[in-house]
C-alpha cells in the first residue's frame, strides 16, 4: 500500500503551477531549453526565460525557437551532443512534433517535456483534456500523469531520472492538466535543489556528438535492421516499468513525498466498484468516494500514473477482487467510440481468468467541468451494471442533448 | 591531408553530394559537427552500420536540420564545450529552399554560430527527380514534365541567398562543384565568420539532369560560364565578391549537355524558350557584373 509522505507545512508555499514546474525544472539543472509559446503552457517558458534573465540557471541557454517542430527538434541536437535538454508544450503544438516525437525516441534521447494538456482543434479549445498527448501514445514517449501541481513538480525530477537511466534512454512527458493545473495556486513544497542534487546526478550520456570520437547519428536501418531497433525501444519501455516505480520509492526516500509508483490505489481493498483515470480528475474522485463510503458504498479508485509504458501487470493485480472497473477517459478514439484508457484496460484483462466487466465513460472534453455529481451518477449507474449486466459498454458524459 | 569523408558510400558514379560533402569537409576542417537533413546525401551515406562520415555527424528528419544544429550550437555553448567547433548543415534544395526553409529562417534570425551548406541539385532526386523550388525555368522533371502543351517547369528558381541575406547574415556566398578551391575556400571562410553562415552550391546530378557521369564538374563549370549561376559573396547583405566570366557562353552550350532540357531542341517553339533563359542568364550577367 501506498506510503504516506507528510507534506512539512513549514517549507510550503502558494504558487501558480506553472510557476512549481519551472522552478522544478530549474532545480533539474538543464543545459538546453527550447519551446514555443502555446496557451496554456506559456507561463511555464516565461518563468524560465525570467529564472535565465535573472542569472539563476547556470550553464544553461534558452532557445526561442519559431514553431514547436524546431523546439524539439533543437532538443535533438542538443541531447545528441550530451545536454540536459528540456520542452514544454500542448495541442496544436504537441501535434506539430508528431514526426520529431518519433526521432526523439528512435535515437534514444532522453528529453523530458512537460505537456499542459489542452483539447485539439477542430473546433478551436484552449481548455483541457487528454487527446493530445493520446494521439502520440505510440510514439515511444513515456507518459507521466500528475494529478495535482506539487506530484507534477515532483514527477519532473523523476521523469528526467527515468528517462535518462541507462537501461531506458528513452524521452519523457510529464502531462499536467492545461489550465486545471497549469494556471491554479496551491500550497506545495517546491522541489528542493539540495535533495534534487542527490536524487538527480548530472547526465552521463553513452555516446555524444564529439570531434574527438566522431560517431553517426541518425543512419539508415534497411529491412535486415530495422525490427531490432524497434524491438529495443520495446525493451527499453518494458524496463521504464519497474524504473518508474523505482524513481517514485527513491524520491520519497529522500523528499518523503509519495503519489504512487506506475498506478496508486485509493480506498481498493474492498471496492466492488473501482474507477481509473488519470489527472486532475483524480482530486474529485477522491472526494466522491470519500462522501459515498459514508453512505457505505464500497468503491474505490486506481490512478494511473504511467499511461506508457502501460502498466498492465498492476493494473490486473489491483482489480483482481473489484466486481465491476469503470475506466473515464477525457479523450475518444473516434470510430472506436472508446477513450484510450477503457481500450487498454479491457485489452490487458482478456486472455486472463478475471472476467470483470469494463464500462467506459469519455468525460470532460475541451474543458467541460466535472462535477462530483457526475462522477456519483457513473457511480451509481455502476451499481446498476453490477446488478444486471452491461447495457452500455463505452459513452459520452454529460451530453447537452439539447444541443444535437 | 585526413579523409574525413570516405568513399565506399552507396552515391552514383559522378555523385554531386559526394563531391560536396568532400568539399565542404575540407573547408570546415576536422573540428565539426554535420548535419544532415534526409536526402541522397544521408542514405547514400550511413546504411546501418556503415558510415562515409569521420566527424561526428547527425541526421534527423527532412525538414528540421537547422533546428538540430541550433540545438548542437546552444548545447555546447551551455556545457562550455563550443571552442572552435564549428557546427555545418549539408541539406539538398528540396530540405532547404522547400520544406527546411522555416527552421533555416528561424535559424539565422537567432544568429547561431554555424553555417549551412545547400547542396542544390535543382530537384528532389532521393524521390525520383520531383520538381523543387530550385528546379530551373524550362526544365522536365517527374513532377513538372514536358508534355504536348508544357515545356517543363514555369517558374524560375527561388533566390534562396538573398533570402538568407535578408535574414542578415554576415557572410553569403553561392559556389559550384565545378569549382573545388572556390567552394573550399568560401566553406572555410563561412565557418570561419561568427554567426550564421549561408553558402548555396550548384551542384549537377547525372540521374536527375541527364549527362554521363564523367560531366559533373564540366557541367557545373559552364552554368557559370554562361551566367545561369553567378559566383559571389555577399557579406552583411551587400555583394563584396563576384567571379568575372568575361564573354559569356550562349546558354544553348549547357542546356544541350542535359537531358532535362532536350525538349528545348527538339519541340516546337524551342527557340522562343532558350531566348527566355538567355534573358535569364543576362540578367544575371547585368546584375552581378559578371
């Protein structure tokens, strides 16, 4: 179970979350920051460029680049030649790295972005959900979810030790809820440099850009090569599932603070019904559980932390009692009529003797609020399908019918 | 004098990258970083798991190599490893005049210190001879053929240098395969200006233009010696250096070493078209005082 890191009200302070995760970035000590500026992960850039106005990273150069493809693209020239290298993003920009998200991952470099998750266009939103960093879901990216702004801060000191282990070398999103998270003041303790120093050595990379040993990057793979370097981008995510889980027990070691390692579990041990989702959403969940198990509901909630690597394994072992999962999603494969999460979920429970059923609820598309009144009527629509079986398989939520 | 650039690489015999890659090598010397954009040049060049380069060299995608060298150029500025390293982009028309061209004008407008070679070859040739905006005025391509009621491609070249001047570049020059020791120098001086440096090269492709690999270098030599592409150098946006051709060749004399402009010869209405390009060529001429 979940060890429960007490959070020191002394060291805490009130800040926007954009501003958390730049001071965390900060405090990783980066060498190359490039991005592009994109409602809602602005803030985030102009508190870096302010932290490099003021002296405060050191060795460190900020690029403004003209489009979100060479951001990331400059990060492949600069992690190639051994540079800490940072991004952030969302949307529209998100999908215009498509094609470099891809290369990054294809040439093993570690770049961490952070990706304030917004809805895509058409129509035009600026307000969240998750279907932007889903569409990149296969391109070799590992995806981290944070559900409130001090595990989003947190979990970019992680996201760099992950991704630039070894044995991973793979890049890595760190998604916060555009807006939800990216825009909002909480009490948080800051990511401390001293114990970030510790946590987070500076980065050895294996093979550099260097005239003294000159080395290709980027070579062609004919049919006779090709399938084994896809083969150990595979390898490589399978392995970023226990480092996952690793960096998350290290980092509470030393800051004593804890959000779960691949997933994290709240009030399972008995649920009959338990709900997956992953974000800020996590937060009204809780405390809709925590009202409806006063009336003696036994419901509880797995929060997925790591979309990718897919954390099947823990997955299966946290609803191996649970009558019935219903899996929200704020994204939609459309033609599927299923959120990515839902899919996943059930994929990872076929060919296994738990035979639960799955119901999927796709909710809170371009930033539509979710209600604690919503969450208790999936709930209680649950407890209906516990009684008679699936009538509804995968939907959307909070339709305005009127509208249609 | 070190091979950073070896053969056994997968180009045609007469390959123009090839000669290019060579060249510009040998300007930059052996303290670089090369990137390359996708093209003839990066898969003739690095078939996993061989490779031509002895610098260190990258390729990403098609259209980002300006941004990948940004990256390099930053990265080692912030790990205090710049130096005298210099950072040098080999990218074909198509990556640079075409697709690549938002990430270059970003490039230059940031001022990185680093200079991007084009190793113009006037169309996409690693796809087939498709038209790119480098492709010349009259000429057949797979993309702009000649045909009943076409003589090829309408539109004359994209000025890509004075684009790059625009930008305020502090040293532009345009060179030729068909000129080794110039293309050797103006790469070396490139590299050796701070910021960033542009030099455009014409290079002839036996495939895509048509012409028996011997004639690369003859080639090249007589489209500048009929003013179709003027040698010079500008530095901070003003032209300091122009190679006199004194009388001029007629431009009939490189048009019919190709077969990308037989139809010039051989269709009707021909003649008009070659007045055309010598328009083209005198202009130049005018221009540059050639």
């Amino acid at each position: 179970m979940t060890p429960k890191g007490d959070l020191k009200m002394d060291k805490m302070v009130v800040v926007e979350g954009s501003y958390a995760v730049a001071h965390a970035v900060k405090v990783c000590r980066p060498n190359v920051i490039s991005a592009y500026p994109i409602t809602p992960q602005t803030h985030i850039v102009e508190d870096l460029a302010k932290f490099i106005a003021d002296g405060e990273i050191q060795n460190c150069e900020c690029i403004n680049v003209e489009s979100e493809f060479s951001a990331l693209s400059a990060l492949v020239g600069s992690s190639a030649v051994g540079a800490r290298s940072y991004s952030a993003t969302t949307s529209q920009g998100l999908e215009l790295m498509h094609e470099v998200l891809f290369n990054v991952a294809g040439m093993r470099l570690p770049i961490v972005m952070t990706v304030a998750n917004r809805a895509v266009s058409a129509p035009i939103n600026i307000w969240n959900d998750h279907q932007d960093a889903i569409s990149q879901r296969d391109t070799g990216w590992i995806q981290l979810y944070g559900e409130n702004i001090q595990e989003v801060s947190d979990m970019t000191a992680q996201a760099f030790k992950i991704a630039e282990d070894k044995d991973i070398l793979m890049p890595a999103m760190v998604c916060m809820d555009g807006f939800i998270l990216s825009h909002v003041y909480e009490p948080l303790v800051m990511l401390e440099q001293d114990l970030t120093d510790e946590f987070l050595p500076s980065y050895e990379p294996l093979n550099i850009l260097d005239p003294k040993k000159p080395l290709s990057f980027g070579a062609f793979a004919d049919p006779n090569y090709y399938t084994e370097f896809r083969y150990m981008q595979q390898k490589a995510m399978t392995n970023a599932l226990k480092k996952i889980e690793d960096a998350a027990d290290e980092f509470y070691d030393l800051f004593g603070r804890y959000y779960g390692g691949l997933i994290d579990e709240y009030q399972t041990e008995d649920a009959d019904i338990i709900l997956m989702a992953m974000g800020s959403i996590i937060g009204t969940i809780k405390d809709t559980i925590d009202k409806l198990r006063q009336k003696g509901v036994k419901v509880g909630l797995l929060k997925v932390r790591a979309f990718r690597p897919f954390p099947a394994e823990a997955i299966r072992k946290a609803v191996k009692d649970a009558k019935i999962v219903v899996v929200l999603d704020k994204n939609i494969s459309l033609g599927l009529n299923e959120g990515a999460l839902f899919t996943e979920t059930k994929s990872c429970l076929y060919n296994t003797s738990n035979h639960v059923p799955v119901v999927g609820y796709m909710i809170g598309h371009g930033g539509r609020d979710i209600r604690m009144s919503t969450i208790e009527n999936i709930i209680s629509e649950a407890q209906e399908v516990m009684k008679s079986g699936i009538k509804v398989e995968s939907q959307f939520t909070d339709l305005r019918e009127e509208l249609l | 004098m070190k091979q950073l650039f070896v053969s056994g690489h997968r180009g045609c015999a007469g390959c123009c990258d090839a000669m290019a890659a060579k060249f510009t090598l040998m300007g930059a010397g052996e303290d670089c970083i090369v990137v390359s954009p996708t093209g003839c040049l990066e898969v003739m060049t690095t078939p996993f798991p061989e490779t031509s380069w002895n610098v260190p060299w990258i390729h990403s995608l098609f259209e980002n190599a300006a941004a990948v060298a940004s990256g390099i150029e930053a990265a080692l500025i912030a790990m205090g490893k710049k130096g005298n390293t210099r950072v040098v982009a080999i990218g074909g028309d198509g990556a640079t005049m075409d697709i690549g061209l938002q990430a270059i004008s970003g490039a230059f407008e940031r001022g990185h210190d680093f200079t991007y070679v084009c190793v113009d070859n006037e169309a996409y040739m690693n796809t087939g001879v498709q038209r790119s905006s480098g492709t010349p005025f009259d000429a057949s391509t797979t993309t702009s053929p000649v045909g009943k009621v076409s003589f090829g491609n309408q539109r004359p070249k994209k000025n890509m240098p004075a684009i790059i001047a625009a930008h305020g570049s502090p040293y532009v020059a345009t060179t030729s395969l068909g000129y080794a020791k110039d293309m050797i120098s103006k790469v070396k001086k490139a590299t050796e200006t701070p910021g960033p440096t542009y030099i455009h090269c014409h290079a002839p492709c036996t495939t895509g233009w048509g012409f028996d690999t011997s004639k690369t270098v003859e080639i090249a030599q007589m489209a500048v010696k009929t003013g179709l592409w003027p040698l010079f150098e500008m530095e901070n946006g003003e032209v300091t250096k122009v190679r006199k051709i004194g009388k001029a060749a007629p431009v009939e004399d490189y048009l019919k070493m190709q077969s990308r402009f037989k139809h010039l010869f051989s269709k009707e209405g021909g003649a008009e078209e070659i007045a055309k390009i010598q328009a083209i060529a005198d202009k130049n001429i005018e221009y540059y005082g050639l």
